[in-house]
C-alpha cells in the first residue's frame, strides 16, 4: 500500500524519528537534500555538464535547509550557485543554520529583487516553503515567483524548475494553493518519505509536474493487506501499488462454480421513453466487469425502446415499486439505481424498495446497491431520509454537483478545507461508503478509511470527461462487487476507479461513454498476463 500523509502526519514522523535516536535532523536534511540532486540528474543527466548554473531559493525553515544541502552538492559537482533567501539567515532553525554555514557560501536577499538582473539559469530550486505552510505567500514573494515562471532564454528555452516537497504556497493537505497568488509551477516535484494529500488532490498535480518521492531514512512501517480497506484515519492511494494484488481478488469472486448466478445478478433501474441511455450503459459495464446476469428494470412503456438495444442484458417492466421483487428476485446481488431515473417520488419509493430488501435467497450479506446520479438528487430536500436507510452494502457516487446537493455544509467547507476531510465526513453521516468522483476522485468509508485516485501524472485522461463516464463506472462497481465471493466493496470500487481510467487511457482521445466497458476486457486481460494470473 501506497499511504498519502498529511503535513502533521509527516511532521509526527520525523519527530517520533529524531526522539527515538532512529535518526537526526540534520541526517534527514543531507539526505533530503542530495535525494533531490540525484531525482534532477536522474531526469535531466543533460544538466549535469561544466558551467551549469542553478538559481537555488531557500525559505526560513527547514525547506530553506535543504536548498542550502542542494547548493553545496551541485557547486561540489562544479556548478554555478546563486542563492536567494528569503527571511533572515539570522533567525534560520538550529539544523537550516548548520546547512547553511556547511553550505559556506554568499547569498542575496530575495526581497525586492528585480529578476531581471539574474543570470539566466539552467535550473531553478525552489525550496522556499514545504509541507508546513498553510498561509498565503508573501506578496513580494509571489510577485517574484510570478516573473521567475516567466523567465526564458533568447532561443525560447525555459530553465528546468524542481520543487522541494512542494511548489512553495500549495497547501499539502488540500492540494490547492494557500492564497490567491499561484505558486512556481515546477517541472519535477521531489518529496520524501510519502507522498503527501496535497500532492494527488486538486491542483496539485498540475502544480507538480512529474513527482518523485526519496527516502530519508524513516521506517517505513508495516504495509496494509490490499484486500482491506485502509484503516480508520489512514489514506490510501489506489496505484499501481495495489494492482498486482487485484487478478488474485477478481478471481476470487467467481471461486463458487461456473453458473452465472456464482458470479453475480445485477439489476439496474432505467428511466422512463427516451431516457434508457444511461441504464443501459451501467449495464453494459457491470457485464463486462464480469456479473453473470443483469437485468435493466424499466417502465412498461419503455421496454420496447430498450429491447432494441440490448442483447446480452435481459429486460424487466416495473411501473409500481411496490413489485420489486417480481422484476428482481431474490438471487439478486446488486443493484444499480439512479442513472437517467428521473427526480421523481417514483424514484425515492424505488430507492426505498431497493434498501429495505435482504439478502439474496436469505443470506446475511445484503445485496450492493450503488446509489449515483437521480438517486442521489432526489433526496436534497431531505438527505437524512435516505441516509436511514442506508447500510453498509450501500455506495453513493456522486460528482461535485450532487455531493453539494446531499451534504451542502461539507461542500461549502470543501472549498476552503481537504476533499478528503470532507468526503470522510460525508461518509460518517451517511453510515456507508462514499465515492467522490473527479480527477481525484475520493472514497471513504464510515470506519474513515479513505482511499485516494489520482487521474494524473503519468495516468491524465482529460478525455475521460464524458457524458456517460460516471454511469459506466456505477455499473463497472456494481459487476466487480456484487459476486458473493467479492471482496470488501470499499476495495472493488478501488478497483473500478482504477480500471476506468486504464480503459480510457487504452482507447484514447475520441472517446465516448460506450467505448469504456467494450475496452474492459482488453485491460482485465492484459492485467491477468502482467501479474502471472490465468
């Protein structure tokens, strides 16, 4: 497992690190600082060549100690140094100040500088401010940012810009900046230990540029089983650190025999004339994700409209509520409610029908219900009604727009405070899991587990944003879980975030919602192959 940490968290470490005599502060600061060296010469080798020349800024804390590390490593390896430093020097921490005098050399004041007196640099070090900054930038300071990220050479080149834990001025716990003035965008972000909230929320990623995370000689502790969901208070990023594990736990859905009843019954609810799209499209995912049956449930007066469009999902009319169980009977695993439903009383009574239900045939473990997109709206007069309902099989889905309808008060904090903080609550008072779909789409659980998925880095799909996107992932959920021998539903949404955006990224620009569950199978194999699965 691959754990994101807050800036307290990482702060509690390094303290915990230096009381237990595991380490000092000055250790750490050498290694941090010749990790981001040897992250720069990994990147850019073409760099390290005689009269190279970095423009090296070091902050008033300990951020500022590394720069100076940084400095004294690079003129050792015969560059050119010039060095900025923003504060007095007089007043740096005892481990920043001994960097600093090792480091020997003459540095200028930031403050009031004009930029254009510079020498043009190669590289740019940004190591103004880190994890701990939660106030905005100095003015000065941002005016001189905002010139520095403009800078360029004659031939239309632009010095190379490395961020030492993180561009200076991004809250670390929110991923967005800390004030109105936008930090020094950087080429390569090099943090340590973990990687940090800040730097897969938000804006983070776009600030970041590509991110590499070096130790610095802490433990790294003992990593949680993948088929869990993350402990309570813990974050977990979903990656590639947990994909090796996910053939192991797809196949052990289907370990009960070879009757597509073992492998899952899925029913989704579709609208009314003309409004069948994006049931149908769930229901197309959670067939390719692998239920062995689904069925779309519809109005009487639609089921001619949807039998011309659907082969291998079987058809249903339900026009009362009140007759569930004969349009799903009671192998029924999972359900599907709330795409292109409709924000009618007709889809309240449904919802309500779909949570009082038990177990399939009698069994003690209820069948999942992934609640997205109408299902969730029509409760924003009245959320706590649905949320009484609710039980620990239940996921809601929802994107911005409908998170701000179901819980307004932690969407008005959002914006101001952690998404995770947020969807952690919004989970609590739900009683079930919570999905948060974006580019870093966020679910928690009411335990507060909470899991992280960063479109981003290497893995940005910008064209995943569809219309229809979000309806294949409830679908794409819902056929991972609903196997009785699943795993956790926390984990096969994990998953399911996760293989949505290989299936664009496997398709490409161009795509539309369709294309995502005809784009499944080829990733689902290609993921057994890699990881040795048959």
């Amino acid at each position: 497992m691959t754990e994101l940490l807050t800036s307290g968290q990482m702060r509690g470490l390094e303290q915990a690190a230096i009381a237990s005599g595991e380490t000092t502060g000055l250790r750490m600061m050498e290694r941090a600082g010749r990790g981001v060296v040897d992250a720069v010469l990994g990147r850019w080798p073409d760099l390290d060549r005689h009269r190279a020349r970095a423009l090296v800024l070091c902050g008033p804390g300990n951020n500022g100690g590394d720069g100076y590390v940084i400095a004294r490593v690079l003129e050792g390896r015969g560059w050119t140094v010039d060095v900025l430093h923003w504060g007095d020097p007089a007043r740096l921490p005892p481990d920043a100040a001994a960097m600093r005098v090792a480091w020997g050399g003459d540095s200028r004041g930031a403050e009031g500088i004009e930029v254009s007196v510079l020498v043009r640099p190669d590289l740019i070090v940004d190591a103004l401010f880190g994890t701990g900054l939660t106030r905005p930038l100095p003015e000065a300071l941002a005016a001189m940012l905002d010139e520095l990220s403009g800078v360029s050479w004659p031939d239309g080149g632009k010095p190379r810009c490395v961020a030492v834990d993180c561009p200076s001025g991004l809250n670390l716990d929110t991923g967005f900046p800390a004030g109105p003035c936008v930090p020094l965008p950087a080429d390569l972000t090099v943090t340590f230990h973990a990687p940090k909230l800040g730097h897969y929320l938000g804006e983070g990623p776009s600030l970041c540029g590509a991110l590499d995370v070096v130790p610095i000689g802490l433990d790294a502790g003992e990593p949680a089983p993948v088929d869990r969901a993350p402990p309570p208070g813990r974050v977990r990023l979903v990656g590639a650190a947990s994909q090796a594990d996910w053939p192991a736990l797809l196949m052990a859905r289907n370990r009960g025999g070879g009757h597509k009843f073992d492998h899952g019954s899925v029913a989704v609810f579709a609208g009314g004339v003309g409004r069948g799209g994006a049931a149908r499209l769930a229901a197309r995912a959670a067939l390719r994700a692998g239920a062995g049956l689904v069925t779309v449930i519809c109005p009487k007066a639609a089921l001619i409209e949807n039998a011309a469009r659907l082969d291998a999902v079987m058809l249903r009319g339900l026009d009362d509520p009140a007759g569930l169980d004969a349009a799903a009977d009671d192998r029924t695993t999972g359900f599907v409610i709330g795409p292109g439903l409709g924000v009618t009383e007709r889809t309240r009574a449904l919802v309500h029908a779909v949570l009082e239900r038990g177990g399939p045939n009698g069994a003690a473990r209820r069948p999942v219900v992934v609640l997205d997109a109408d299902a969730l709206t029509a409760f924003q007069d009245d959320p706590d009604a649905l949320f009484a309902r609710l039980h620990d099989r239940c996921i809601l889905t929802p994107h911005e727009g409908e998170f701000g309808r179901l819980f307004p008060d932690l969407a008005l904090s959002r914006r101001a405070g952690s998404k995770v903080d947020a969807v952690r609550a919004a989970a609590a008072r739900a009683g079930c899991l919570v999905l948060l779909k974006g580019e870093d789409t966020v679910i928690a659980g009411p335990d507060g587990g909470v899991a992280v998925h960063a479109a981003a880095y290497g893995r940005a799909v910008r064209w995943l944003g569809t219309a229809g996107a979000g309806d294949v992932l409830a679908g794409m959920i819902c056929g991972l879980a609903a196997p009785p021998g699943a795993a956790e539903l926390a984990v096969m949404a994990e998953a399911a975030v996760w293989l949505h955006v290989e299936c664009a990224r496997a398709f490409g620009p161009g795509l539309i919602a369709e294309d995502l569950p005809e784009r499944l199978p080829v990733v689902l194999s290609r993921l057994s192959g890699m990881c040795g699965a048959s």
